[in-house]
C-alpha cells in the first residue's frame, strides 16, 4: 500500500512578482511572512528545495529533513546534517522521499523551491497546496507571473494584514 503524500508549496512574492531581492527571498519577506513560514514549517515532514535555492538561500540548519533536487555532484548544504540531495527529476524524486520514511503513513512535504523548480512541480500536478504571500511594500528580482502559475488552483483563503496578502490555493484540476 502506498502512503499519502501531502504536497504543499510556499512562496513569497513582491508586489511586482518578484522573487528576490539582492539575490535572496529574505529581501522580499517581513514579520507577517515569516509567521506564516514557521507555522507551515512545523507541520511539515520535510522541506523539498532545487539546487538554486540551495546555492542562494540559508539552508544550513532546518528543523526537519532537506531534500534538495539538483543535477550537482557537490554537496549544496554541506553544514545541514538533514541535508539529502537527489539527482532526480520531481515526480522521481517524490518516490524518492517516500523510501526515506517507510514508517509513516502520510508525509507533509513543504516545498521552498525558486519558480523553476516550483513551475515543474505544478506542471506535473504534484503540489496539492500553494501558500502565496504578497508582499505589496516591496520590488525586487526574478519576477514571475505568479497569476498564470496559479492556473489549476483554486482560491480557498485569502487575508490582508497591512501591506501583505496571505492567500491559500488547493489544485482543482487533478
């Protein structure tokens, strides 16, 4: 019997969708975001990132398990003892972390990945849940249409807090 994946992606993005700023996500995020990320940290099993995010964001230390999707040889987070980089492409690399935890029923995977990575997942319809947060203060790099990405999905949640919008989407075209 297969056990249950629960797939959901977290994303911060500026108010001209953008999904950095001076090279990180940490330019773009304020004390609202960060709420909302360690909140859907400690109900996750795992944290699925690609190599990029790895390069470019603090991954050293994480409360659970870090995957890493990556075509690299060298070891992206070699300080995170939770660290497992898996040359794979998403959908393998899912079967992958399944393996990893053959004592549990459900896994809650949170993904953290850059817009490449998270446009591969959502194409192959792997990402059950996608938490946006709009940071409507701030201008930065790398900008997406977030709109388009969000094809499929449907609005189930959304609040305004100051300058930042929380919204919450499940997949609706599997």
């Amino acid at each position: 019997m297969s056990m249950k994946l629960q797939v959901s992606a977290n994303l911060i993005v500026g108010s001209d969708g953008s999904t950095s700023k001076n090279g990180s996500s940490i330019g773009l995020s304020n004390p609202i975001d960060r709420a909302r990320f360690h909140q859907l940290r400690s109900k996750c099993d795992l944290i699925l990132i690609g190599g990029e995010t790895a390069r470019r964001e603090p991954y050293k230390k994480t409360p659970v398990p870090l995957f890493i999707i990556t075509h690299s040889q060298v070891k992206l987070q070699p300080k995170n003892q939770l660290a497992k980089q898996i040359n794979l492409p998403p959908q393998l690399a899912l079967v992958e972390i399944e393996r990893s935890f053959p004592e549990k029923s459900e896994i809650n995977i949170l993904v953290e990945a850059g817009p490449k990575l998270l446009q591969q997942m959502i194409d192959l319809n792997l990402i059950d849940t996608f938490y946006l947060t709009i940071n409507h203060t701030q201008i930065g790099e790398q900008k997406i249409d977030y709109l388009k990405m969000l094809t499929g999905f449907s609005l189930i949640e959304s609040s305004k807090d100051l300058d930042t919008e929380l919204q919450t989407y499940k997949l609706t075209n599997r």
